[in-house]
C-alpha cells in the first residue's frame, strides 16, 4: 500500500470495484445504461424510487458513481430534474476536494476532464437553478431548435449551453455527442420510458450495470414505472460479465454486468 493518499485511494477504489465486477472497467463503455431495480416474482423489472422509500443499500450508490466516473458525457431529463431536486453527478457523497473516484478515473482511465452533464429535455417547466447545473463543471441543454433560442437568453452569462436538435430523444443526444463532442463513453442516467429506447431495434446500448433488489416484496412507495423484462434486455446484452450478490440493510442486492459482446 503506498503512502502517497492519492495513491492509496486510487488503489481502494480499484479493489472495491474488482470486488464488485470482476474486472477493473478500463475498456471504454461505450452506452452505458446504469440503473436499479426490483424484480416482481413475475413480470417487467420495476425501477427504484430514490429518496427516503428507496430500499437501503450502501453499495448501489457506488455503483452508480462507478458507472459516472467511466462517461465521458453523462444523459439525465428534464424529468429527472424535476423529480429528484436534489440530483447532482457528483463522484462523491461528500465534498472531498478530490474524490476518490475522481482520482481513479484521472489516474486509471485517463480521462482528465469531469464528465459533460446533458439534460433531455422539451424545455418546459426546466429548473435553470437545480443543483446539477450549479455543481456540474460542463453542462448542456439538449432540446429541440424552438426551446434552445428561448433558453440562450435565460442562460447567457452562465457555464449552461442550449443546443437545439430537430427531433428531440436519448438516441439524438447520443448521436450529438459522438458528433459534436467527439465523445465515445456515454452514460444513460435516466427514467425507464426514456432507457427503454435504447434497447429498441436498432439497439443502441453496449452494457447495463444494474442494481436490484431481490426482496420478494417492497413498498408502494418505492417502485417507480415498470422498465423492460430481464429476457429482454439479456437478448439485447447477452454476455454477462459478472454477477455479485450482497446482504444490504434492506435485504439482498444483485449486481449484475451485462454486455452486447
């Protein structure tokens, strides 16, 4: 173990992560779709409510940092937004002044910038003063041509940009930042009626680490809209990487890998 704190930490992180997944997650994601579930005895994966009826896990939090550190760009909505005011794409819990992942991700990835944050959104109803865009070191507004010149106005003098598109969507954001922002490693951090056009034909997605709840049952509280059938999105990433269960507060806890090769 090396003296050096930077050092040390980027040394845990590797070793939780490699204790997670198998694998230390150097290779480039590609789309990477991070989300947490509940699996019904029968029927579509249900998604997780965040907040106080979210069942308790101290490892999924990570996860989804993990997953944050590997992007280049980092995709939410406007809905989000809107349901979570709280919401930031953080590396860290707390406001260390380099956080541990951050240092992984300079020091093992490589990648020296934060990631880009991208809000999808129709421009209504968008909160200009929620935390993400006061935390976040780049961010973009991603809307359609109409909402982005209402918008450039609202945002001039900030670190915000507004970029319009002819035809809104998660695959036209995408599509964007492979484009315009040269960018290879996209995460999708968003709500099940947006994730799932990423598994429609033609796919785009290349991996899901998912997060779920294996308790045979949760509250009402807590489930969000239903996303896809696991069948499904095993037909769409067939190759599972690795498959971690761990005894939470809340009861145990899959982490799964899956892969398109």
């Amino acid at each position: 173990m090396s003296d050096d704190p930077a050092t040390t930490a980027v040394e845990d992180c590797t070793r939780r992560i490699d204790e997670l997944y198998g694998d230390e997650l150097l290779d480039e994601a590609g789309v990477l779709h991070v989300m947490a579930v509940w699996r019904a005895p029968t029927g579509p994966l249900v998604t997780l409510t965040t907040g106080a009826a979210m069942p308790v896990s101290h490892t999924d939090p990570f996860a989804l940092r993990v997953a944050r550190a590997r992007a280049d760009a980092i995709i939410t909505t406007g809905r989000n937004l809107r349901e979570e005011p709280r919401l930031t794409h953080a590396l860290a819990s707390t406001r260390a002044a380099m956080p541990a992942l951050e240092q992984w991700r300079r020091r093992r990835l490589g990648k020296t910038e934060a990631p880009l944050s991208v809000v999808l959104t129709g421009g209504d109803g968008l909160d200009l003063q929620h935390p993400l865009f006061r935390t976040a070191a780049r961010s973009v507004v991603l809307t359609s041509n109409a909402a982005a010149a209402r918008l450039r106005s609202e945002l001039r003098g900030t670190t915000v940009d507004a970029v319009g598109v002819e035809a809104p969507s998660v695959r036209a954001a995408i599509d964007w930042l492979r484009q315009e922002r040269k960018m290879t490693s996209v995460l999708i951090e968003a709500g099940p009626s947006t994730s799932s056009q990423l598994y429609a034909e033609p796919t785009v997605v290349d991996e899901l680490m998912l997060s779920m709840h294996l308790s045979p049952e949760i509250d009402d509280e807590a489930r969000a809209p239903e996303f896809l059938d696991l069948e499904r999105v095993r037909e769409v990433l067939p190759v599972e990487r690795s498959t971690r269960t761990i005894t939470e507060p809340s009861g145990p806890w899959r982490y799964m890998r899956l892969t398109r090769c």
